[in-house]
C-alpha cells in the first residue's frame, strides 16, 4: 500500500510538471504569433501606402502639359532674374510650336530638334549652346520628376564657339561706346565703320577719299576688288571727317610725319600733309578704348570687333552667302563660329 500510494504520488508530480511545460510552451507560441501577425499588419500597410501614392502620383504625370512644366520649372526660387530670363526665351519658343497644352510625356527629342533647327538653325554657335543649355536642364529637371519621357536634348549636338578672344562684344557695351562723349570723330567712324561693314582693319584704313560713294553708303578697296558697304551710324560721320578733302588717305595720322619717316606719295594727304593711319596706332586706341569691356583689362582687338559683326548678324538669321558678300570671306568655311555651315554629310543628293 506504502509502495502504491508512492508511485501515486510520483505520477501526479510528473502530470504536473507536463502540464505546466505545455503552458509555458503555448504562452511563448502565442506572443511569437501575435508578432507576425503584427509585422505581417505593417508590411501590408507599407505596401498599401506605395500603391497609393503611385495611383496618386500616376494621373498627375500623365496630365502633365509642356506649358505647365515650363511655369514651374521658371517659377523655382534658385534661378536667378538672368536666368529665368534666358531659360524663357528658349521655353517659350519650344511652346509656341509644339503647343503648350501638348502632354509633355508626348514631346520626343525628334520634335525638339526641329523646333531646334527651324528657330537657331542659323545662329551662332555660342547662341545654338545658350538654349541647348537651357533645354538640357529644363529637361533633366522634368526627368527627375519622371514628367519626361526620354532625353529632350538627345538629339541636339553642341556647336563649336569662336575661341576667348573673339567671343563677341556684347551689343549693349557696343552702342555705349559710339555715345561715349570722350571718343574722338575719327575713332568713331572707324569703329562704326569697321562694325557695319564687318570688314577687316586693314581694308578700312586703305581707304582713300576718292574711293568713297557717299550717297551709295559704300567704299571701294580697289587692292582686293571690294566694296565695303556700310549703313546711317558710319553715313552720318563721313562727311564730317572728310572736311572738304577730295583726295587722299581717309583715315589720317595725328601729325605730320619727319622727315626721315616719309611715307609713300599714296600714304600722304595733300591737304593737310599728314600720313595715313596705321594699324598698329588704331589698334592701340581701340584697346586702351575698350579696357573696360575686357575682363583681362586688355582691352578688345579690331578683329574681335569685326567678329561680333558676324556673330550679331548671324544671330539675326544672316546666311553663310549674306555674310560673305558683306564681309568679303572667301571661303564659307571661315564662317562656321557665326553660322552653321552644312557639311557635305548634311547635303541630301
């Protein structure tokens, strides 16, 4: 009975502590269950929250119109009054021919190159850059925003710019130095002449009086069979620097020359016996005239000036034959920093 009641009381222990093992193994189950069920709850709301912002986000990208991408892009706080300025007449124009209510996820680089092509396809090289520029980043702005279905500027190569010394002078900078009160009347009209008639220095200054046709607004450079023509700036300054002089260099020296310097009879004014202007002494002028438009404090060349004729007019829409009979250029090859000159790969037989 004592060895009964023993193996009793054994069995009740073990029963016990099984039970108590199973509870404890349910409680851990339980709690490891509810933290599934938790992460399973938040990785369900995460991804409920993606598809609800690409279903928010997915109608406004596809109704989004070129005009209204422009505004924006324009109306941004870090573009400077310049710059929004310059970006504008780049946007603008694009909208004006592919419409500014056009889906901007429908405008392709094929469209904008056209648009490119009809606009600057004539422009200078450093104008063609300035709103290739501004396209490029109007258009990485957009593709950032996943507004823009492919690279706008893809197709738009960069054209080669006339080197630092013969970037243009910019036109503003020009017509205040014709109104400057200190430039003398010779100065003057060579400048103005040598600007209107895009020609080169040495043409200008072997001019003689003779040569002019003052009602025809042109001179004659009879050494290279030329007509230099010029417009109303360099019209109106002629008769005054002529004086009455019927022969004889046009542009004239300070002073009379020595004697042991004498120029050549053809070099020599019989008026008033002064020589003729050379070109070292005008380019001198014009440099020490012009220190303040060159950020090298140099000053600008009369070949620098003669350029920006060039790129001014090849920024009006001038062609490679209208500035090579202004100018007298005997090659259009010469031209290619002004305008764009077709390559015999663009000629379509």
């Amino acid at each position: 009975m004592r060895r009964a009641a023993t193996c009793a009381d054994e069995a009740g222990k073990a029963r016990e502590a099984g039970e108590t093992e199973r509870a404890r193994k349910t409680e851990k189950t339980g709690k490891a269950g509810e933290t599934a069920e938790a992460g399973g709850k938040a990785r369900d709301a995460g991804e409920a929250a993606e598809a609800g912002e690409a279903a928010e986000a997915g109608p406004a990208d596809a109704h989004v119109t070129l005009g209204g991408a422009a505004g924006l892009f324009l109306a941004r706080p870090d573009l400077s009054a310049d710059t929004v300025r310059s970006y504008r007449q780049t946007l603008t124009r694009l909208c004006r021919h592919l419409g500014e209510k056009a889906p901007l996820r429908d405008v392709t680089s094929h469209r904008v190159a056209e648009v490119f092509a009809a606009a600057w396809g004539t422009a200078a090289g450093a104008t063609w850059n300035r709103h290739r520029a501004a396209l490029r980043s109007f258009a990485t702005w957009a593709a950032e925003r996943g507004w823009a279905a492919a690279d706008l500027a893809a197709s738009l190569d960069r054209r080669p710019e006339p080197r630092a010394r013969n970037r243009p002078i910019d036109r503003s900078r020009l017509e205040s130095l014709w109104k400057r009160p200190d430039v003398p009347l010779r100065e003057r009209t060579l400048w103005l002449l040598l600007y209107e008639s895009a020609a080169p220095a040495e043409w200008a200054l072997s001019l003689n009086v003779e040569d002019l046709d003052l009602p025809g607004m042109r001179g004659e450079v009879k050494a290279r069979g030329h007509w230099l023509r010029w417009q109303s700036g360099t019209a109106a300054l002629l008769p005054l620097l002529v004086e009455g002089r019927r022969r004889g260099p046009l542009f004239l020296a300070d002073r009379r020359p020595g004697p042991g310097r004498m120029p050549a009879a053809a070099d020599l004014c019989p008026h008033t016996g002064r020589g003729r202007l050379s070109y070292e002494r005008a380019e001198y002028l014009f440099k020490r005239a012009t220190a303040d438009l060159d950020p090298e404090g140099g000053g600008c060349t009369l070949h620098r000036l003669r350029h920006s004729r060039l790129a001014h007019l090849g920024e009006d829409g001038w062609s490679a034959p209208m500035l090579m009979s202004l100018s007298g250029h005997g090659s259009v090859r010469t031209l290619h920093g002004f305008v764009r000159v077709p390559r015999p790969a663009d000629t379509v037989a």
